[in-house]
C-alpha cells in the first residue's frame, strides 16, 4: 500500500507541478483568446483584452475593451476580477461568477433607433447548456456619456460620473453616482449625490442636491420627443417591459416605485433669462411601473413660505391636484404670472389653495373642474391702459368653482366671489372661444354696499378728482351680457341699478360752485400741446343757451346722444350697439359716449383712454345729471367742447368759420359745427380749402331731413335746407366778436375769478353747492330752445 501510495502521489503531483510550470501561461492566452472569440461570436462585437492574471480562486482582467457594432457605442474597463472555482471549470460543472470591476468608460452616440438597440446574441456553442451562474456584482467609478444625434445635430445627451453598481445574489441593486445631467429638447436636469436601490417588488430614488432649467418651448418641444423615444424603446426591449408591468402585464403587477428629492431648484427661462427660479425644492413620488399614485412638490421651505403642489390617484384610477401655499412674498409668485401688471411686488404676499380634478365619474384630463382661492394683499398694478399712475396699496381675494372643456375651449361656473379691498363682486356664467366663434353669458351682481366705500377704500389714483366728494346711502346691480359671434343681432345687455346714493359733498376742484362762475379750462390737445383758457358764465367767449341756435342744439343731439332727453347719463341701448360694432371690427373703434360723459371728459378729467379714467367718468357723469338740468348740460358743453385748432365753444366757432354770432346760424351751418364733433381735425381741412364738397354738402341735408323726422326742427326747416348753400368766412377776413381768452397755465381758479371781475363779469362767490342745488327738470323729448 505504501508503495502503490507513492506512486499515485508522484502520477498526481507531478502533472500538477508541470501544470504550475506551463499551465498559467497557457491558461492566461486561452482565456484572452477565448473573450475575444465570444464577443466576435456572439455579440459580434470587437474586444480587446490588455493582460489576464490567473489565481487559485478565479482570474484578473485589465484594459478591456468592447466595440459593439451599430452606433458609435466603446465600452472600456480598467480592472475586472471575476472569482470562480478552477475545479469545476475543469470538470463542467455550472458554477457561480462574482465580478468586481473598477475604472469603467462608456461612450456612445447616434439616431435613436441604433442608440436603443440591444446586442443581438448569438447562442452558444453548448447548445445553450448554462456552465455559470453569475453571483454578486459590484462595478466602481463608472463614467458614462450617451449622446443622441441626428446627423450633426445633438437632440439629447445622458452623462453620469462617478457611479459605484451592487447587485447582490438576491438580485437586489444598489447604484449610487456623484452627478448625473440630462439634455433634452429646451431643457437641462441634473442631480447631485444620489441612491438608487432596486428590490424584488420595489425601487427608490434618494438625490440630494438638484437642478431643473427649461425654456419656455419646452412644453412645444419635449413631449412629442419623449413619446418618440417611449415608442422606440417599446419596440426594441416589449419582453422586458411586458415582464416588468409596463407592457401586457399591466401596471399592477409593476414594482413599486418611491422617489425622494431635496435641495434642489426649478427654473422657467425665455431667450436665457429667468422668469422663474424656485429654490430650494423638494420632490417626492409614489408610482407603480409607469403609474404615478402621488407626487408632491415643496417650493421654499425656508423663503418665508412654502409653495406646494400634490398630485394623488385613487384606485378607480380618479386623481386631483392641489396647489397651496401659506403667506409667501408676492415677488416670488409673480413670476409666475408674467400676464399681470405687477408693481412693487416686493411689498405684497400672497396665500392660495387651488384644486383641479375631473367631474365626478371621470378621469380623462378633457374637461377639469378648477376650485379654491386667491388672497393677494398690498400689491399694486402698473399699465397704461389702466391709469396714468400706479394702483398701489391693494387687497384682493377670489374664490369659487369653475368647469373647463378643453376641447371645447369652453369655461363655466356657478359662482365667482371676488372682493378688492372691501368692495364685493360675484360673477357667474359661461365663455367659449370655437374655432369659428365667441361667446359668453355672464352675469356679474355687486351686493349692496355705501356710496361712499369706493372712495375710501381704493388708492388716490383711482379716486382722482373724487376725492372730495362725500358720498350717502347704499347702491346695488347686477349686469347681464350674452353675446355669440354667430348671432351678434340676438346679443343681449341688461344693466340693473337699485341707486340710493346721494351727494353730501362736492370738491372744491369739481363742484357745481366752480361751474357756475368762471373756471380755467386746461386741454391737453393731440400734439400734447396744454392749452389753457378762461371759461364759463359770463366770460367773453361764453354764450348762454339762449343764445345759440336751435339748429346747433338739434343737430349735435341728432349727431351726438339721440336719447340725450330721455337717458340720466348713460345709454345701454347705445353700449350694446357699440359692443355689436367692436366684435364686428375686431377692436374697440366705437364708444358709447353721451354727451354728458363727453361734458366730463372735456371739464374734469385728463385726455387719456385708461380703465381708472372710465370709472371716474362714470360717478362723475351720475353726479352731473343729478346736479344740473339738461339745459345746463347743454350749454356747458357747447362752451367748452372743441371746433377746431384752439377753437373752443360754439362762440368762438360760429364767428371763425361764419362770421356769425351763434344764434344766427343757419340750418346747414350748425349741422356742420355739430359734424365737427367729437375730432374737429380732420375736418378743418374743408375750411382751409375754402369749400365743402358736394358729397359732404349731401350729408349735411341727409342729416337735416334726419332731424325733421326726430322732430328737432320743423318740416319747413328742413325742406328749406334741401336748397340751403354752405359757405365759409373768407380767411383773409377778421374773425367778428370776442374769441377764447388764453390765460397763463399756471393760473388757478381763484385768479380766474379775480380776471373776471376786472373784466366786468359779475361773479357769484355764495353760489350754493350741492345738497342744496335746484333740482333736475324732468327729462323730455323736445330740446331747448
């Protein structure tokens, strides 16, 4: 036994010892020969292998390299050890692979189809008899840059560094990175140190430090890309995304998936500048495969309030949207609502809580129900179409439910309560903007409230020449509007007004005292040129009622605000016609003006078309028509209202283009005064030339056959008209009669009435104010004579 011992000893050692002495080199250029072979083979890619170490555990594998073919795909490795049993290779046995491998590179770049692509493999020589098992995996200082082009152009590019990969024998996964930065179409993401980790039936993302930067054509330009690359990819790897939920198996099967981001910041951006920069932000997220059931979005956690936005999805597959916040600053939100006239953001805060979900039984995103509400306090508002200065120390809040058809372009709601600084509104109805079409059917309804809030309330520049009035007793309305831009004929416009206000007090700037002495009349004219004149009763260039023509009275009545006798002020029936006429141009080309709010424009207010300026023209225009009859208004207004080129008054005008004081006009020489108004510019032109035309001269006798049908003058005066010339003073002749007083701008009222008396002009210093003025004559149908 001895003896047959050795020498199985010696026939087994010694093929060992040779084995030990020629074996590892043989063994180290095999399996070299052997990668190189399978990658040609089998992946039919290119590999090169730098050198192979051999140990008694397994081998050692450095600078390798695999070029696959297809996109401009290389992978390099700097180290890989792969730990196996020498035995069981020997004798066949399946057996396990742990790697390790450190220093890996991947680049690759090209169209999409060839970027997604997977390797196509061939089978093995072994007739797909497995001999290993791979293990564990761990993979350290991975880099890579993956770049997606179509020829010369880069459309996105993937970049990750300094990525560490475990995968266990369970098959869970762990992958940590540095950085990981993203290009697409108009927008640029990147993270900072991140954990991914990867469970049998759940995943996570964990990154701390992030960023999000888009330009506003992102939301043209990334969706029908990232629908491009879903596509592509579905076609490329269906096993894998059926097997992982997302395809046939549907999402419930799905792994679960939580994602946690924080310290991060959210940037919108037009032409490489900020609209809006949200920082710090926090994200969290809740999915299953491609399923999201919630997502929550924190903005300023640590900026004096946080701006949070949630999305949650129930198991009937219904979701909603909440956007809330606490008190923040306004100048953080207002970039986000670039449309609004913001000034002095900086001042303001803001608290809001919006809701957006489907109707009830739905969850397509088609039609949303919006609900919620606004608070915005001390902001102001900065636009020249909304007052000449800025709107400062503002307090607004809305709040309500309202219904948007996205497909019909089309938003309803039951109610919408809105309140600045104290004064109440609520709005109800539906508009729709079609393809072909517009049209909206709302009511807005103002609750009772005092007279005299709006001027305590709302800021200086909207108050205006208001300001030192004294309001009484309550008002209340509502307004009706339906209008279809298919059906202009049918449009509708109800005002209904419950009006108890009184008028306590005048200012001294604006109230009947003023107007019934002699005042300065400043005009700011089209050149912006100031003219400023001495006016009113008893002035040189005054002329009283009584003293005009009734031909000049008529015609501008015809001309000007038919139902002037029969309306206090303003004309519904003349708004909706000038309503029906906008939508028809297309722009505002028409106004609604009567002549009293024309007397306002004229006397008190600045030569400028602001929404501020129409409200004050309004309770001025209220004002007026309580405190002055119609023949007051009448003769005010012919005395100021301009002719011409520094010709104001119907004095003035009579004795510059007639030669005539203006109670001897004729028929047609009043309807052209009268056609001079409101722009008198354009048509200065015809005296300058010395001549009407004969076209115009028709007009003048249409409008005086006009005026007989409407009783404003007698049929013989009108059929007398028919054969009526028009001519001119000559312009190389005086102008007859006193003419506009121009004063120095500077001259206040008070100086005016000290002029006036020198000038003989008896003035009334006791004249009652308001409270206590005559009462207004009943409205007519006949004018004054």
């Amino acid at each position: 036994m001895g003896l047959r011992a050795k020498i199985i000893a010696v026939l087994i050692v010694v093929p060992l010892v040779a084995a030990g002495a020629l074996g590892p080199s043989l063994a180290r250029s095999r399996v070299r020969q052997g990668i190189v072979s399978a990658c040609a083979r089998r992946l039919g890619a290119r590999c090169q292998v730098g050198s192979v170490e051999l140990a008694m555990d397994g081998a050692l594998l450095r600078r390798v390299v695999v070029d696959l073919p297809g996109a401009q795909r290389h992978l390099s490795v700097s180290r890989v050890g792969v730990r196996f049993r020498w035995p069981s290779l020997v004798l066949g046995r399946t057996q396990r692979l742990d790697v390790q491998a450190e220093g890996i590179e991947l680049r690759a770049q090209g169209p999409l189809a060839e970027m997604i692509r997977r390797p196509v493999v061939a089978p093995s020589a072994e007739g797909g008899r497995r001999r290993f098992v791979l293990g564990s995996v761990h993979l350290d200082r991975i880099q890579a840059d993956l770049e997606l082009r179509e020829g010369e152009r880069s459309r996105a590019r993937l970049q990750l560094r300094e990525a560490v990969l475990d995968v266990t024998d369970t098959r869970d996964m762990t992958v940590r990175w540095s950085e990981l930065r993203a290009e697409v179409p108009h927008a640029v993401m990147r993270s900072g140190t991140c954990v991914a980790l990867r469970r049998a039936a759940e995943q996570s993302l964990n990154c701390t430090g992030f960023e999000a930067l888009a330009d506003v054509r992102a939301k043209d330009a990334l969706p029908p890309f990232l629908d491009e690359v879903e596509a592509a990819w579905r076609r490329e790897h269906a096993e894998t995304a059926d097997a992982t939920g997302t395809g046939a198996a549907g999402p419930s099967s799905a792994r679960a998936l939580s994602v946690q981001a924080r310290e991060g910041s959210i940037r919108l951006q037009r032409g490489g500048e900020d609209l809006v920069r949200l920082d710090p932000a926090s994200l969290t997220l809740q999915a299953h495969g491609r399923v999201i059931d919630e997502l929550r979005v924190e903005v300023g956690a640590d900026q004096g309030g946080a701006i949070t936005a949630s999305y949650a999805r129930d198991e009937n597959a219904r979701w909603q949207v909440e956007v809330e916040a606490g008190t923040l600053p306004l100048q953080r939100l207002a970039p986000w609502l670039p449309f609004i006239p913001w000034h002095a953001p900086e001042r303001g805060t803001a608290r809001f809580h919006l809701r957006v979900e489907p109707p009830e039984g739905r969850t397509e995103a088609t039609v949303l129900e919006v609900s919620g509400n606004v608070t915005v306090d001390h902001f102001g508002l900065r636009h020249p179409g909304l007052a000449r200065e800025p709107l400062d120390a503002l307090s607004a809040s809305l709040s309500g439910r309202a219904t948007l058809d996205l497909e019909r372009r089309r938003v309803t709601s039951p109610g919408i309560s809105a309140e600045l600084n104290g004064l109440r509104f609520f709005l109800s109805g539906s508009a729709e903007r079609g393809r072909d079409h517009s049209a909206v059917d709302a009511v807005l309804r103002v609750p009772v409230f005092d007279c005299d809030l709006p001027r305590r309330v709302l800021p200086p520049a909207a108050v205006g020449p208001l300001a030192g009035f004294l309001f009484s007793g309550t008002l209340a309305g509502d307004l009706h509007i339906a209008l279809d831009t298919r059906r202009l004929g049918d449009t509708v416009l109800d005002v209904n007004v419950q009006d108890g206000c009184d008028v306590s007090q005048s200012s001294a700037e604006v109230g009947l005292r003023r107007l019934g002495n002699p005042f300065i009349q400043r005009v700011q004219e089209p050149n912006n040129v100031v003219r400023t004149f001495l006016t009113g009763p008893g002035t040189p260039a005054w002329t009283a009622f009584e003293a005009i023509s009734p031909f000049v009275v008529g015609a501008v009545i015809q001309r000007e605000d038919g139902g002037f006798y029969r309306h206090h002020g303003f004309s519904p029936d003349e708004v909706r016609g000038a309503l029906i006429r906008n939508v028809n141009a297309g722009r505002f080309a028409f106004g609604a003006s009567t002549i009293t709010m024309q007397l306002v424009k004229n006397v008190f207010l600045a030569r400028e078309k602001t929404l501020v300026r129409k409200l004050q023209e309004v309770a001025l225009t209220w004002w007026l028509e309580r405190s002055l009859d119609k023949r007051s208004i009448l003769e005010l207004y012919l005395n100021v209202v301009e002719f011409g080129p520094g010709i104001y008054g119907i004095g003035p005008a009579a004795r510059f283009f007639f030669g005539r004081e203006p109670n001897d006009l004729t028929v047609l020489q009043g309807i052209y005064l009268a056609t001079l108004l409101p722009a008198p510019i354009p048509r200065y032109g015809m005296f300058e030339r010395g001549a009407i035309g004969s076209g115009t001269l028709q007009q003048l006798r249409h409008i005086a056959r006009s005026m007989g049908a409407n009783h404003l003058i007698t049929p013989a005066e009108a059929a007398a008209a028919d054969h009526e010339g028009i001519a001119f003073r000559p312009r190389n002749s005086p102008v007859p009669g006193p003419q506009t007083v121009t004063v120095d701008p500077l001259t206040t009222d008070e100086q005016a009435l000290e002029m006036a008396q020198r000038l003989g002009v008896q003035v009334h210093p006791a004249m009652p104010d308001d409270p206590n003025a005559p009462a207004p004559s009943e409205p007519s149908d006949e004018p004054g004579r």
